[in-house]
C-alpha cells in the first residue's frame, strides 16, 4: 500500500518559515519524480516545486528564491523550506509521487497539510 504522508503545515507569520515534510512508502523512492502542489480556497491546484529522481529542481515563479525542494532518498522524504512566507501562500500543500514505467504512469498524492500566513 502506498501512502505520502506530509507534516510540518500550521500558522505562520508573514516573513516566517515552515518546513514541510512528505514521508513515502510502499514504493521506490528513488525512482519517483516527487513534486509539491498547493491549493488555495477558490483557486486551482498549482505546482509548487518539483524535484526529478536524479535531483533536478524546478519551481513556480511565485516562490522561487524562497522556497527551496530536496530529497533525501535514505529516509524516503521530499522536503519544502518555505521562507519569507506571504499572506498569498496560504494553500493546502500537497506532496505527489510519480513515476513513468513500461505499464505507464503510476501517480500517488498525499492527504495534505495546510500551510496559513496570517498576522
């Protein structure tokens, strides 16, 4: 059974940091492409930052040089440093594995961890 479980959402400061975490099992990390999504009340679920197996990264123009993406494949994480955070980063953050195969696409989400900015 696969699962992507995040932590590390909750109530921020604008300016502030947070530290997601998304923890998977039940399959080959290192193999997966991990990226990060957000969904903002009312809004359309975006990317955030992608990271590919061999450690490429790539970001939305919204956040880049405030947020940064990593894996470590040992613990079968994907993190997301959030800095400077902004009232426009208020979303539900959700971690997405996907991997592209001979039996095709294979695509896991996790649940999601709400990330608030509020003064």
């Amino acid at each position: 059974q696969v699962q992507l479980a995040e932590s590390g959402g909750g109530l921020v400061q604008p300016g502030g940091s947070l530290r997601l975490s998304c923890a998977a099992s039940g399959i080959i990390f290192s193999i997966y492409d991990m990226g990060w999504y957000r969904q903002a009340p009312g809004k359309q679920r975006e990317l955030v930052a992608f990271i590919t197996s061999g450690g490429s990264t790539n970001y939305a123009d919204s956040v880049k040089g405030r947020f940064t993406i990593s894996r470590d494949n040992a613990k079968n994480t994907v993190y997301l440093q959030m800095n400077s955070l902004k009232f426009e980063d208020t979303a539900v953050y959700s971690c997405n594995a996907e991997y592209y195969g001979l039996g095709g696409k294979k695509d896991y989400w996790g649940q999601g961890t709400q990330v608030t900015v509020s003064s």
